[in-house]
C-alpha cells in the first residue's frame, strides 16, 4: 500500500458475518489487527457499518425481513442486500451492529471517515412484501392526511380505483395493466425515503458516538432509484462508485457529467471517487480491459472535475466467490507482472505532488435542471413515446458541452440559480410551482433558460397542467404547444434552420403556435412542415429557448452556442477533438486540466504559459504534446 501511495482504506464493507456470528457473539480480533496495521503503516481507514449484508443466521431466524418484488418472488440470503428497507427486525440488528462497531472504533487513530452501508438500492431498490405496504400507508398518512385527499391526489375514480379503508392500499404490486401512476411515483418517493431512513438510522448513532467524523456512503451515478438531492443533504462527503465500460466510446463523456452530478450534489464541495476498477469489472457480459493509460486517465477526470480524493474496488483480487474475476490493485498473479500495478503505483507518486489540487475548486456557469421525481415521473409507462428517457435528453445537450469544453453543473428546478447564467431544462416533465417559479425569476434577473421538449406538463401529482401544453412555460416560452407528434424509431424530420442550415430531428415533434417569439428553426418536412420546431423569446431580462424536437449533434450544438453566446459563456479552452479541457480555481489559482482521450498522441495549443504539477515541467506558449491517453495538470500563471 506504501509504494502504491494509498494513505486511505474502506474496510470491512462485507464483514457483518465475521464480526457478529450469531445473534450474542462478537469477534473484533480480526479487525483490531487489521486497524492496527493500517495505523502503523500510516493508513487512515474510512470504516465501514458493515451494514448493507445481513448474516444468515438473521434471516434465517427471521425470513420476513428478506425483499419480496413486485410479482411476490422472495429474494433469499446467499448473495448480498437481501434485505427489506422497511424491516423492523433489520433495522433493529443494524443499529446494534453500528453501535457496536462505533463504540468499539470510535475513538481509533486509524479511523478517518464512516462507511454508512454500500451502495443502497444497488440490488433491491424496493420492496413490496406486507411490511413494505405498512410502511407505504402511515408514509401516505403523513403526506395526506386524509383517504380523500389521497384519492385526489392519485385520481383514483379513473379505472374505479377508490379507496374506502387505509387497510385497503397496497404497493403498485404486478396488476393486471399500468398501475395508477400517481400510486407508482409515490411508491418510488416513498421506496428512496425508506432506504434513506435505514441510513438515517445509522448516520444517527455515528454523529451521536463521533460526532467529529464525518460520515459518507457510496452513490452509484446516474442512480434512478434513489433522490440523491434528498440523500447528499445528510452526508457529510459526497462519495462516487465509477464503473464506465472501457469498450464505449462515451464512457468519458459519461463520466465527466456523473463527476459533475457528484459536485453538484455536494454543493461544490469536494467529493471522493470511492471506487473504480484498476483493470476490469466482472459484471458485464463481456468484461473489456482498460487499456494502458485509461485508468490514470479517469482518475485525472474525476480531480479536474472537483473530486480530491481517487480510490479503487478494490485491493487484492479475491480467490473466491462471485468477484474473483474483478480486477484489483493487487492481481492474482504477481505484481511485477501486472500492468495495472504499474499504473496505480505511478498515480499514487503522481497525487503525493498534487495537494494543492484541493486549495481550487470547480465553477460551473452552466447548470442542468434535474430532478429524480421528474425522471420517475417522465419513465412510467403509457406516454406519448416511452423512447423519451430522460438521461438520453440530459446526455443530448451535456453532450456538445463536453465537446466544447464548457462546465456544467446539476441544480434541482428549485435550487437556487442565481450564481449560473445558463439554465438547460431537458424534458423537465414535472414541475412544482415553486420550480416554475424559479426558473422564471431566473430569467427575469437576466438568465439565459433553453428548455426542451415535454417539460412542464404534469404537478408533483402527475396530473396534467391543464390550460394547454406547457401550461407553466407559456409566457416564458411565448408559445404554445397544440399537440405531440412523437416520431417513431428510424423516422427523422428536417429541421431548417432560419440562416438555411439544414438539420435533422428525431424522437419527437411537436406542433407549436409561436405567440411571442424568434422562429430559429422551422419543420422542413411531414406532417408539420413550415411549423416552428426551435424558438426563442428575448425577455427584458434575459432569454428563453425552447427545442420541440431531438436535434442532431450538430444543430444541437448550434443552439448551445446561440444561447451560450447570449448567456455570456466561453469554453474552458480551445483544444483538439477528444481533449479535455477543464479548469479548478480559487483566490487568483488557476489549474487546467488537458486530458487526452484519444489513443493517439495530439498536440494542443497552450495560450498561458505554466508550470506542469505533474513533472515540475514549464510549460510555455504554443503546442504541447500529450501522449495516447495522456494527461496535462498546468499551474497557469502563479
Ligand atoms: C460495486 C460494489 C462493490 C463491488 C463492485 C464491483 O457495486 O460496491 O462491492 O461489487 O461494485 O464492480
């Protein structure tokens, strides 16, 4: 661990077993050992609760507590997480396990931060078994209050579904069609607020023990199951398991905009990529190598995008059970041998000269409107199209972000914008009055919002906001859309341009009737040919932008740039294809990070001169050279 530069180590994820092996007894030898060698060789440990899989001899004891789907099949003990959120006999037995760890280590020199759980949700992010549906109904009591206003709120005369009785509500069990979507949004609500009350339960006892360290777990991404914006505002660490697959070619570009989701939920403090592989994962069905130079080079990804902190899944690859083919910083075979050794050992000397790193942080101008119960919402069945999803719209306009270098955060509607002049709104299905609101007195203030198509059309019910579509965005937008003509798959429709540039649109279409607002783009064919497909409205203030259909890449990015001009935005630094480009700040600091995606080597044109963090190297005006994969950190100027 000392040659590889490790100074941090998530311990114990799994050990729930080791530790308690049956209900009375309790073996820390093992651990005391291992605590005692990582301190002495100079090794904090981020402790895990140990939390996320229970003992057989719990379920065994007690199979109520094990996850039941939607269709009633009972997910049994033998893997991991086969627990029910809402479980009492769980949370019970979990809380005395973390009690007992917290007292035992509370106070070790080793420990550095709380490992809540692993990955909540990864396996079974609901459960529908009978203490679940108790769960549902005294959560349906608290947000309610009243069997009417329940039926209200899930429109329940519709298909007959009014309920008389408490008693008589169930989760959206498998029905014999589309269960009552109000019914599913809420259980979705209700499924993330279950599991974080699990975590909650534990984040208690630790702040009670310890109140001086601080306390994370581990978030999965793009994650859907779970309201990360609800999660983040209890942790104290934003932490990230980063698994892109090495053989697609937007892993980078999908990586970049979960680190940018990590800082945004942080609110721009520093996060940790807790787990990435060094090598290869186990999990797909066929498991690419990195190829030399990728790892380092997502790891430079991760710090530019305002992680201070890089770990791996994990240290020695395991000789048996179900991961013995995921790759580790420690190979099955010797380490000499191993390429991705190497690799780690070389980053770890790297990082030694990079805490300055952690003096910046990374600003964003550019925020995109997300919100986990607009993408539950926006993904229930029996839409128009169900090929609107909503990470695809968020990727359409982060996409040629990316590619032109510009920073982007993540804010909820209803979060604060003021600090960003560009607002992008990618199919914001739902949306509260509060959000309409806000985005609103955004662009009063001056903002730049563009937004796309099928946003603002349901309340936090999922009813329509009636008054025709987008009723909330109307005077933003100075439109109206009449109806959706979504366009089934392989049928495109032209999109022309008002300076003759001709595009292509997909997905959807839509007929507007523009009342107050610049035709930047019409229909160039179909049904809704000469029939406004982009716009835009100058406020007094600032602008609105609004896109009915899914452009291609590129008219895409000529919106971007129209409203990135008007928003006052420039990119982070011109650079060849397939270089990224970011830079962190603070207090006159600038550092720009040049990150070489590509597999050959690219000269990149350098307008300030510096001084690399890497090498010590100076670095002047005109081209440097990075190597396949290669990556540059550059002191600009101080
Ligand atoms: C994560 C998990 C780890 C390990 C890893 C494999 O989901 O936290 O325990 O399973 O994936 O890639």
């Amino acid at each position: 661990m000392q040659e590889a530069g490790v100074n941090l180590v998530s311990l114990a994820i799994f050990a729930w077993s080791r530790i308690q092996p049956d209900h009375d007894s309790w073996d820390f030898d093992w651990l005391d050992r291992i605590m005692g060698m990582l301190h002495e060789g100079g090794v904090r440990v981020n402790l895990a609760t140990a939390t996320a899989s229970p003992p057989p001899w719990l379920s065994h004891a007690h199979p109520e507590m094990l996850p039941v789907l939607a269709d009633g099949t009972r997910l049994w003990h033998g893997a991991r997480q086969h627990y029910c959120p809402s479980s009492p006999v769980y949370r019970v037995e979990a809380g005395r396990l973390v009690e007992a760890i917290a007292e035992r280590y509370g106070h070790h020199p080793a420990l550095a931060m709380w490992h809540v759980g692993n990955e909540f949700g990864c396996h079974v992010p609901a459960c529908y078994c009978d203490v679940s549906a108790q769960g549902f109904r005294a959560w349906l009591k608290e947000r309610y209050g009243s069997i009417d206003d329940l039926n209200r709120a899930w429109g329940t005369d519709f298909w007959s579904q009014r309920y008389s009785d408490w008693e008589e509500i169930i989760p959206p069990r498998r029905t014999p069609t589309w269960p009552n979507p109000s019914q599913q949004l809420d259980y979705m609500r209700f499924s993330s607020d279950a599991l974080l009350e699990c975590y909650e339960l534990e984040h208690k006892v630790l702040s009670r023990l310890t109140p001086d360290i601080p306390v994370t777990t581990n978030f999965m991404s793009f994650f859907k199951p779970l309201d990360y914006w609800k999660w983040a505002k209890n942790e104290d660490v934003v932490s990230n398991d980063s698994y892109p697959d090495p053989s697609d070619p937007e892993s980078s570009m999908k990586a970049a905009m979960a680190g940018d989701l990590m800082r945004s939920l942080g609110g721009g403090r520093p996060w940790i990529l807790m787990e990435q592989t060094t090598n290869r994962v186990n999990w797909r069905e066929v498991n690419a190598p990195k190829p030399p130079g990728l790892m380092r080079l997502w790891s430079y990804q991760a710090l530019a995008r305002g992680a201070d902190g890089v770990m791996f899944f994990q240290w020695r690859q395991s000789r048996a059970g179900a991961e013995k083919f995921h790759s580790a910083m420690v190979p099955h075979g010797p380490v000499a041998s191993s390429p991705a050794w190497h690799e780690v050992v070389r980053l770890g000397k790297e990082f030694r000269g990079l805490d300055v790193v952690g003096d910046t942080r990374a600003h964003a101008e550019v925020t995109i409107l997300f919100d986990w119960e607009s993408w539950w919402a926006l993904e229930l069945p029996s839409k128009p199209s169900s090929a609107v999803r909503q990470i695809d719209q968020i990727e359409a306009l982060y996409r040629p972000l990316y590619d032109a270098n510009v920073m982007v955060d993540f804010a909820h509607p209803a979060a604060d914008l003021s600090r960003y002049r560009l607002v992008l709104a990618p199919s914001l299905y739902l949306v509260t009055d509060e959000a309409t609101a806000n985005i609103e007195a955004f662009v009063a203030a001056g903002g730049v919002v563009l937004m796309t198509f099928f946003s603002g059309i349901v309340d936090d019910r999922d009813h329509i906001h009636l008054g025709g579509y987008p009723k909330p965005f109307q005077d933003l937008l100075g439109l109206r859309v009449v109806d959706f003509h979504p366009l089934p798959s392989g049928q495109d429709v032209g999109v022309l341009f008002a300076d003759g540039f001709l595009a292509r649109g997909s997905l959807w279409s839509e007929n507007i009737e523009v009342n107050d607002a610049e035709v930047v783009a019409t229909f160039a064919s179909g049904d809704l040919a000469g029939r406004p497909a982009i716009t835009a409205r100058q406020h007094e203030g600032g602008s609105a932008f609004y896109m009915g259909t899914c452009p291609d890449g590129m008219a895409t990015a000529r919106v971007l740039q129209l409203a990135c001009s008007r928003a006052g935005i420039t990119p982070a630094a011109e650079t060849p294809q397939g270089v990224e480009a970011v830079r962190r700040g603070a207090k006159g600091k600038s550092i720009l990070f040049l990150l070489n995606h590509r597999d050959v080597a690219v000269e990149v044109p350098i307008n300030e001169p510096g001084t690399s963090l890497i090498d010590g190297s100076d670095v002047h005006r005109g081209l440097l050279r990075l190597e396949a994969r290669g990556v540059a950190v550059l002191r600009e100027g101080w």
